[in-house]
C-alpha cells in the first residue's frame, strides 16, 4: 500500500512542477518531461510490476488536462513503462545506465507518437523542424534531469522497500 | 605694635603672602610650565594605568559582550531576512498590479467588450503544442471559444472549460488559425501558429506591397475573433514567383513565454460558419 501511496504523491508533486514549472522552462521549442522521468525512474525500480496500474490511472488524469488525445498520453506513458521492464532484464545492474537509455529511447518514442498523431490530425509541420528544434532540445533537457529524478526517485524507493531488497 | 611683631604673627603672615602670591601667580599663567613638567610624569603613569585597567575590564567583560552583540547580531539579520521577505512579496505585488493596471487600461481603451482577468497557472506538457490553463472556468461565466487577449494584443481562445479553469489555445499552436487585416496595406490575410510556437503570416496576395514592421489586426472575418485586435508584427516577407500568395515570418504582440496574465471577452459569441462550409 505504501508504494502505490509514495509513488501517487511523486507523481501529484511531478504534475503540478511539470504544468507549473518544467513546461515553461524551454529550450528553442523543446521541454523537460518531468512525469516521463519520475515514471521511467519509478518503473525501473523491481517492485513495481503492478505499477502499471497507476500509470493507467495518471495517464488519463494527464489526458484530461492535456491537449493531446485521450489515448496518447496513456499509450506513451504504458509504453514507456513496458520498455523500463525490457531494460530491467539486461542493463539492471546499472540502473542509472537504464535510466538514460530509457529516457532517450522513452523521449524518442513519445515525440514520434505525438507527431504521428498530428499528422493523423492534418496538422501541418515539418518533421526537420521539430526533429531539431522540439525533439533535440527535449531529449537534452531530459537527459539532465534524469540524474536528479533519478536519485529523488531511488531515494523514495530505498524509504519504501526495506534494506536489502533493492535491485 | 608687640603684636605685630610677635614671630608666630609674622610667620602667617609671610606663609598667606607666599600663597597669595602663588595663587596670584598661577591665575596669572606663571606656573604653568611647572605645573606641566610635574604633571607629566602622573599624566604618563595614569594613562599607562587607564589603558590597563580598560583592558583588563574588556577582558573581563568581553565573554558576555560577544554574547549580546552575536544575540544582537542575529536578531539584525534575522529583520534584514524578514526586510528583504517583504521587498520581495512587495514587487511581487507591484510587478501583478502593474499588469492588472495594464489590463484594467486595456478594458477601458475597448469598452464595447466585457473582460474577465485570469491567471495563467500552467502550460501544456506536450511539446508540439501551445495551449495554457487559467484559474478561470464555468463557474465564472466562460464558455468553449471565448476570445483571449492582454493589454499587448490576442493572445487565444478557450479551447475547454470545466468548473474551475480553462484551457486556452493560443494563436502560436499549429492548428490555430486568425484572420487579420494589415493596417497600412489594406488587405486581409491570415495568421497561422506552428508546432514550434511561431506565427507566420500566409495568404498574402502577390500584389500587395507588405512592409517590414506593419501591424497585422484581427479583421473579425470567420466569427471566431473579434475585429480590431492586435496580432503581430511582420518581421519579413517572402515572394516566390510561381506561388499564388506571399508568406512571411511576424512576431507577436504576446510574449507567450511569460504570459501570467490575461482578459477573457466574455461577451463576443463565437459563430459557427461550419455548416455554411461546402
């Protein structure tokens, strides 16, 4: 109980610094993605296997308040956590590693949904531009967040489960 | 005369001249440099002395001296932390009521619409994407397609409300589109967003000279904004000889990066043209 607990007040706290904070923090056009960097942190952790509930339940919270279509963010965010599953199989042992790749692969995979989805839409863009100026700067300002997250997030973990039986 | 010349009489009598004339001397100045040469040995000895003893009483003393005076200390800059508190909450203060000011001059310069202020309380988390929530919602009185502008000019739309806030979709997203009017050239164009957040101006017939600089106003033209409302700016124009209609970059009138503020026209009806539409 006290996991699914811990991890709904990380997330309340990540959403109201992501819509108060991250997002107007830009960089060209591109922002930090605090829920996708405290879900892959969180997802890499090995006791949450029944963490996928919760992403169900926060992704569709995020949908409501986003713009973007119900399912999207609950695709991104699922996926994202069944990716941070398939990297616990074989970078475990480095769980900063993991984190990383998971946020590099999890900011790629996301941004191609969403532009998939604005194509879908017939909303006109140009893939070079928001390669360069929307996905590259994202994925760096991810990247520096992630080491943070990262800590706060094993931090949690290590106040959550009892010594020992961490990854 | 025996009396007079008693040698006990005499002899006070020599002892009063000499101190009378020794008072006589001293009120006269004539004994100074004695009195000096006397009195500097006991001047030296008390000064040695006085600097002795107030060092030995610092040094008594200055255990609980550096006890008050770091208890002192801290009070002063335990009030300079509560002085500089309140500095900030202050301009924090003037720089909102600076902006309503701005606002409230806004509403007063266009009295033909109602205005509703609003504080912007977040942005939307996808990228690609330029929407922002206001603290304003159905409970307010704010409907699906209420026009949203600051003192600077438009900043949106509502794009959906529920009780206690909103969501507003701002002319810089991809799928926003404004007609506008270009104030010196005469002619109407239109003003589309980007999933990069700018704003380029495009229908622009080939004929029309479009300067640098001109300012581009909502023209009112397909019922979703209001006319007369400032867009932007035209930074540059681009004319392709086989294109039907110029194009060109224009900076806004908002600074939707740092947009905190902004006035909700509460009483423009959106018109639907959908189903005029072939």
């Amino acid at each position: 109980m006290l996991p699914y607990l811990v991890s709904s007040v990380g997330f309340i706290i990540a959403f109201m610094l992501q819509y108060g904070v991250v997002s107007r923090s830009t960089m060209l056009s591109g922002a930090a993605d605090l829920l996708l960097l405290f879900i892959a942190a969180w997802s890499l952790h090995e006791h949450n296997k029944r963490m996928w509930v919760l992403i169900l339940i926060f992704a569709a919270f995020i949908s409501f308040v986003s713009a973007t279509p119900f399912f999207v963010s609950i695709f991104v965010y699922l996926g994202i956590f069944l990716l941070s599953k398939y990297l616990n199989t074989w970078v475990w042992q480095t769980p900063l590693l993991a984190m990383f790749l998971l946020t590099f692969v999890g900011t790629l995979f996301q941004h191609i949904v969403y532009l998939a989805v604005l194509w879908v839409n017939q909303t006109p863009f140009d893939w070079a531009t928001a390669f360069s100026n929307v996905t590259l700067p994202t994925i760096l300002l991810n990247m520096l967040l992630a080491i943070p997250v990262h800590a706060l997030v094993h931090e949690m973990a290590r106040s959550v489960y009892p010594t020992g039986l961490e990854p | 005369m025996q009396k007079l010349l008693n040698p006990k009489f005499l002899r006070n009598l020599i002892i009063s001249i000499m101190v009378i004339g020794l008072m006589v001397m001293a009120i006269s100045g004539y004994l100074t440099p004695i009195f000096s040469l006397s009195l500097t040995p006991l001047i030296g000895t008390q000064s040695w002395l006085a600097e002795r003893y107030s060092a030995f009483k610092d040094f008594s003393n200055s255990p609980r001296d550096m006890a008050e005076l770091r208890q002192q200390n801290a009070m002063l800059e335990n009030e300079v932390a509560q002085l500089q508190n309140q500095v900030v909450a202050l301009q924090e203060e003037l720089s909102q009521s600076r902006i309503l000011e701005a606002l409230f001059d806004f509403a007063r310069i266009n009295p033909q619409y109602e205005y509703l202020a609003a504080t912007v309380i977040g942005r939307e988390i996808n990228p690609f994407q330029q929407y922002v929530i206001i603290d304003k919602g159905s409970n307010h009185g704010l409907r699906h397609g209420m026009p949203v502008v600051t003192q600077k000019g438009l900043v949106g739309r509502i794009d959906r409300v529920i009780a206690t806030a909103a969501r507003i979709q701002l002319i810089s997203d991809a799928n926003s589109v404004v007609n506008v009017r270009l104030q010196n050239a005469k002619t109407e164009a239109q003003v589309d967003g980007s999933i990069t957040g700018e704003i380029s101006l495009q229908l622009v017939p080939q004929d029309v000279d479009v300067q640098v600089g001109e300012v581009l106003l909502t023209s009112g033209l397909g019922g979703t904004y209001p006319p007369n409302f400032f867009v932007g700016q035209v930074l540059t124009m681009e004319s392709r000889e086989n294109s039907m209609f110029q194009t060109g970059s224009v900076q806004p009138m908002v600074d939707f990066s740092t947009l905190s503020a902004v006035l909700v026209v509460t009483n423009f009806n959106q018109v639907d043209i959908k189903p005029l539409l072939p």
